[in-house]
C-alpha cells in the first residue's frame, strides 16, 4: 500500500485552517498544521490559506517567514497550493481601499476589488477550466464555493510566456461582475481563489486530485 502523502499546511494566523486540515485528511493525505520552517521544506506539499485582508496575510506571512519557505520551495520544484487569499498574495501586489501592498511577487499582476454590483461575491459558481488541467480532472462542470471581494482580474504571465520552450499556465476563470481568475496551475504552484474544504464534493475531489499529483 503507497505511503499517505505528507502535506503542511501553513498556521499563520489567517486562514480556516481547521477546515482544510480536515478537508486534507478525508482525501487522504497525512496533514500537519504548523509555521516551523523545517516542516513546511520538507512536506510533499505546502498549502498556504489565507482569509481576510491582503496586507495583514502578508504581515502574517512574514513573521513566520512564509514568504521564504514559499519561495524556496517552489525553486526545488516542490508543491504548494495557495488558498483564496493565500492565492492572491502570489500576485505582485494587492490594492485595497486604494493602499497597494506589496505580495510574493510569485506572478506578475494585481489583485483588486470586484467591480460588481453586488460585492463580496459570495455563493457557488461555476469556473471555466482550461484542457489538460490536472486539478479539475473530472470537476469540469462543478461548482465551487467562494467568498471575496477582490480578485486577480488578469493573468500576464499565461500570455507572455514562450509556448515553444516553457508549459503554459493554466488559468481557470469565473464571473462576478466580469472575468476574473478562479484558479492556476503553474508548474510547481497552484492555487484557487475559491475555498475546495468548503466546496463539498467538488472541493474535495479538487484537493484528492491535488494530493495525487504530488506522489
């Protein structure tokens, strides 16, 4: 019998990480809820949650330097998976209530608010998933839960890369108000502006195809 995939997942302060510990362990993977940097390095895959606002996550990050265990496992070419606001702080920056901060510079661009009527976008929606994902391999006309009232509105990185020497991202998109970026799959790094450990079926057959790519 293969061995339980060993997942971190990243206690910073912000983020329902109760609910994706469990989410993780029904799926099948042995789950760690911790900020020790040894642990997080080690684990088959890093997830980073993340609720609230854009600048206080990153202020969260930063004290338990989430910021270089991120970014040094993505250069060894190890897994992480970023979690609503944990997706959006791998942006360049976040603009809120007109204050930029800073993000993990992981993918060029800017996360700022909805222009929707009504705003947070709260509820279940469907996503229009890219062919060949690997995170929406049979969730392809599922609905995911979100709650959020800003998002990435662009993805640069998918139009400037060189199709002929490196993969593609690939950029799952939803609507509130307009397009917006639902969910990535870049190479090492993933993430899902929606919550899977609250998106029921869905969410959980997300996270189990996630868990199996890591082995």
């Amino acid at each position: 019998m293969p061995s339980q995939s060993r997942v971190v997942v990243l206690d910073y302060g912000f983020g329902n990480v109760r609910s994706a510990v469990r989410a993780l362990e029904r799926v099948g993977a042995q789950v760690e809820l911790t900020a020790d940097p040894h642990a997080a390095a080690e684990a088959d895959g890093l997830v980073v949650p993340g609720v609230g606002a854009f600048a206080a996550c990153m202020n969260g990050l930063r004290e338990v330097h989430g910021d270089q265990i991120v970014d040094r496992r993505l250069a060894g070419g190890r897994p992480v998976l970023g979690i609503c606001v944990g997706m959006q702080v791998m942006f360049d920056s976040g603009d809120e209530h007109g204050v930029r901060a800073d993000g993990l510079g992981e993918w060029p661009g800017v996360v700022d608010r909805l222009e929707a009527e009504v705003v947070p976008h709260m509820g279940w929606s469907t996503v229009d998933v890219p062919a060949g994902s690997t995170l929406f391999a049979g969730l392809e006309d599922e609905r995911f839960y979100f709650v959020h009232s800003y998002a990435a509105r662009s993805f640069p990185l998918a139009e400037s890369v060189d199709a002929q020497r490196f993969a593609r991202p690939l950029v799952t998109w939803s609507e509130h108000g307009g397009r917006f970026v639902a969910a990535v799959e870049n190479g090492p790094l993933c993430a899902t502006q929606f919550h899977p450990e609250k998106s029921g079926d869905a969410g959980a057959g997300l996270l189990r195809n996630w868990v199996a790519s890591l082995r």
